[in-house]
C-alpha cells in the first residue's frame, strides 16, 4: 500500500484551503504568503506524523496476520496447572455438593 503521498496531500489542501480563504476575504499579498508558508510548513510536519502512524498500524497488522496461524498464547506460573487438572479430580464436578 502506498502511503508516501500522505504528507504532501495533506500539505496541499491545506494549502488550497488557506489559498482559497484568502483570496476570498481580500488579504494583503505577503500576509498571505507567510500564513501559506507556515500552514504548508505545519501541515506537512501533521502528514508525517499521519504517515508514520499508520506504518506502525499496517505493521502491527502484519505481524498479527503471519502468527495467526499458530497462537503460541504463555499462561503465567501456576496457571498452566490449574488448566492442567481436571474439574473431576478437584472435586468440583457438576452435581457434587458440598
């Protein structure tokens, strides 16, 4: 999956958004031109951060799909006993009171 265009596309509608608004409400030139510079500059830091953590999801996506097929789930001390013996021999069967 290609996720490498997601900080530029980003930082490109953000720009057109900022572009757009200031056309609209009839702003100085060089005001805009540093606000459209430090969105690109924001968003773009925004769009990397998007990219990497959706990385981190697809990975972790992977590593669940490749080790699905053999769950090698660890109990901790002293339970593994418990799952071990059965209901029978600890004398908490069904229909047994006490």
């Amino acid at each position: 999956m290609k996720i490498d265009f997601i900080p530029k596309f980003v930082m490109l509608l953000a720009g057109a958004i900022i572009c757009i608004i200031t056309i609209v409400n009839d702003m100085d030139t060089t005001y805009s031109l540093e606000l459209l510079l430090g969105t690109l500059i924001v968003f773009y830091i925004i769009g990397l951060i998007a990219k990497m953590l959706i990385q981190k999801v697809i990975a972790g996506n992977m590593f669940v799909k490749r080790n699905a097929g053999g769950i090698n789930m660890e109990l901790p001390e002293g339970q593994e006993e418990k799952m071990q013996e059965s209901p029978a021999e600890e004398g908490d069967a069904v229909g047994e009171e006490s």
